[in-house]
C-alpha cells in the first residue's frame, strides 16, 4: 500500500513539471461520455460483467507535437454482480437458497495518462495512452437477495467496499478534428472488496465519444 501511495505522489510531481513544460503549446480541454463494461476480479472467480456509463472533462497537455499528457475529471461507474446459491442447515432441515448481489460503485476519477499520437491524414491522429489512475467512491447501490430477503443500501456503507481506488489503464483511439473516440481497459490494484468471502478488484472495459474545443 505505501508504495502505491509513493507511486501517486511521484505521478503528481511529473504531472506538475511535464504541465510546465507543456506551455509551447495549447492545452486542449475537451468533455466526453461513454459505455463502461464492469466486473471484478480476485478470490471470487464467477462474478458477472454488466454495462454502466461514465463521463467528464479532458485536459489534453502537448508537451510536443508527438506526445501529450492527458488527465481530465471523470465519473465513473464500476462494479459487478453475482448469482449463486448457498448451503443452510436449519435444525436439521438442509435447502439450498439464490443468493444475488449487485454492485454499483460511482467513483470521481483522475486518470494520467502518457499519450502518444500519430499523424495519419492531415486532420486524423491515431492515439496510444497508458498511466494510473485514482479515483474516490462517492456513492451508488448494493443490492443483496437471499432468497426470499432483499436488501439496497448505499454501497461505501456497507463496511466492506473502500471508497479508494488505484490502478493502470491502456487505451487506443482516433482524433478526427475536434472529436475523439477511444475504446480502453482498466485494472485495478487495490481490494476494494474486503470481506470474509474474498477480495476483489475492479476491472473496465470502456469506449468512449468526446469533443476537444
């Protein structure tokens, strides 16, 4: 955990120097939205991938014609659901129940990506990007069934899921003009599950639709 904290100071302090170099050149702010492919992975392997949205605003930082420094603010929605069954011997009498839980986890994202672009029409670029990202849970729901018993709480308020997250992304687009599209993947490295029945990571797949001014 310290030297993922160590990582995000050091990540910061390149941003701040590469932001003072990048002053040759204008800084594109742009907005986008987009469709996130959610799930989780780590000890429990049978969790399933659901659609979910995100959105924000872009800062694109030329630091030369070639390479940028792309951050921006984002929400975005993670997550995953689950359907099993679980064992209950009851004084004596054994059944099976459907045991379902659905998460839904809104974070307020600040990814930092290096970003490499190349010229292939005289108004179209195709871009590579990778780096961290950070991001903090703000809200959403869980939902819990177990058999007949439902229960939807806020998700950071159940105990076991962290409001902190960390974690690396790599994604590939096109720049025609003013607008970008990029499709990418997320993985992150910090156990934002905690429970007695495992810990888990999010993982993201997503495509998006922008417009830099």
């Amino acid at each position: 955990m310290k030297s993922i904290y160590k990582l995000s100071i050091l990540t910061l302090l390149s941003l701040m120097g590469l932001m003072a170099s990048a002053q040759e050149y204008p800084v594109k702010f742009g907005v986008k939205v987009g469709a996130n492919l959610i799930n989780m992975a780590g000890d429990i392997t049978d969790t399933d991938t659901k659609f979910a949205i995100q959105g924000g605003v872009t800062f694109d930082y030329a630091i030369n014609p070639a390479f940028s420094l792309i951050s921006g603010v984002e929400l975005s929605t993670k997550g995953a659901k689950y359907h099993g069954t679980t064992f209950n011997d009851h004084f004596g009498d054994s059944y099976y129940t459907d045991v379902f839980v659905n998460l839904n986890l809104m974070y307020l994202q600040v990814p930092v990506y290096a970003a490499y672009k190349m010229n292939v029409g005289s108004d179209t670029k195709f871009v590579f990007q990778a780096g961290p990202y950070v991001a903090y849970g703000l809200g959403g729901k869980a939902t819990f069934k177990d058999g007949v018993d439902k229960q939807e709480v806020n998700s950071f308020s159940t105990g076991f899921i962290k409001n902190f997250d960390f974690g690396f992304g790599v994604g590939a687009g096109v720049e025609f003009g003013h607008i970008v599209t990029k499709l990418g993947y997320e993985f992150g490295v910090i156990n934002v599950v905690d429970s007695e029945i495992g810990k888990l990571q999010n993982r993201n797949a997503y495509l998006t639709l922008g417009y830099q001014f």
